[in-house]
C-alpha cells in the first residue's frame, strides 16, 4: 500500500488484537478454570470494582467492549509511535515482541493498579502466560497491522 491509512491500520491492528488476546485469554484461562462470564467481567471490574461480578451478562459485554476500548488504545499507541519512531515498522516482529511485552507491563503494573480491579498475588507462571499473550495476541498483530497498513 503506498499511502498511509490510519484509519485502516488502527482498525484492523484494534480488531485482530483484541479478538487474538480475548480467544486466548478465554482458552488459557478457561484451561485453568476461569469461566468466560467471569473473566469478561473481571474486565469490566476495572470499573464497577466488585459489584462486576452481580450484573451477570451485561457486566460481561461491558468487559467485552472495554477490552477492545483497550486493543484500539493500544493500536492507536503503537501507530502514534511509529510516526515518530520509523524503526517500529522497519522491524514489526522485533518491535511487536517487545511492544508486547511493554503493553503487558503497563497493563498490570499501571493500569490495573489505578482500577477498581479485584487485585491478585503475583505469580511468575501467570506473569509468564500473560507476556507470551501479550507478545503473540498483541504486540505482533499489531505492529504487523500497522506496518503493513501505513506502509
């Protein structure tokens, strides 16, 4: 594509990362014995704190709407970025593995903490599994996306 379209690139990168991570986090997580309901609203509880866990399905698709408010957000980072900082796109894989790994840390280093999430004891195997989905479900599709959309 010869021309930039950011639109197009925030969209797709937005839209595969945010069905990527949520489809693994579902998977995962579910393996382990999270609910699908439970962990949507869990998302949600970023918000509403622990009254997430009463409102039942529309709790859940409030968690499911903000965790692509998320994915665009982190979409629209990596483009903002990239527009000062051509490197991103000269090497996506690169760029993705390791804004994946920024993403992961930020969310729960920074994000979570501020929210009104239900907080959890760190664990290095949950850590471990949330960088590797940070990495794959995040980080390369978008900066992928991205560079191949605003290229």
């Amino acid at each position: 594509m010869s021309a930039a379209n950011p639109a197009t690139a925030i969209s797709i990168a937005g839209l595969t990362c945010g069905a990527m991570d949520i489809s693994a986090a579902l998977v995962v997580y579910g393996l382990m014995g999270s609910k699908p309901l439970r962990l949507l609203q869990g998302i949600a509880g970023g918000i509403l704190g622990p009254r997430t866990y009463s409102g039942g399905t529309s709790t859940a698709l409030f968690g499911l709407a903000l965790h692509f408010v998320i994915a665009f957000g982190a979409a629209t980072v990596f483009f903002l970025a990239s527009r000062v900082v051509p490197l991103l796109l000269n090497h996506p894989v690169v760029s993705g593995v390791l804004y994946g790994i920024a993403v992961y840390f930020f969310m729960n280093r920074v994000v979570v903490r501020l929210s009104a999430a239900s907080k959890f004891p760190f664990s290095i195997k949950m850590m471990l599994i949330g960088v590797v989905i940070h990495i794959f479900c995040v980080g390369i599709p978008i900066s992928l996306s991205i560079h191949r959309y605003t290229r």
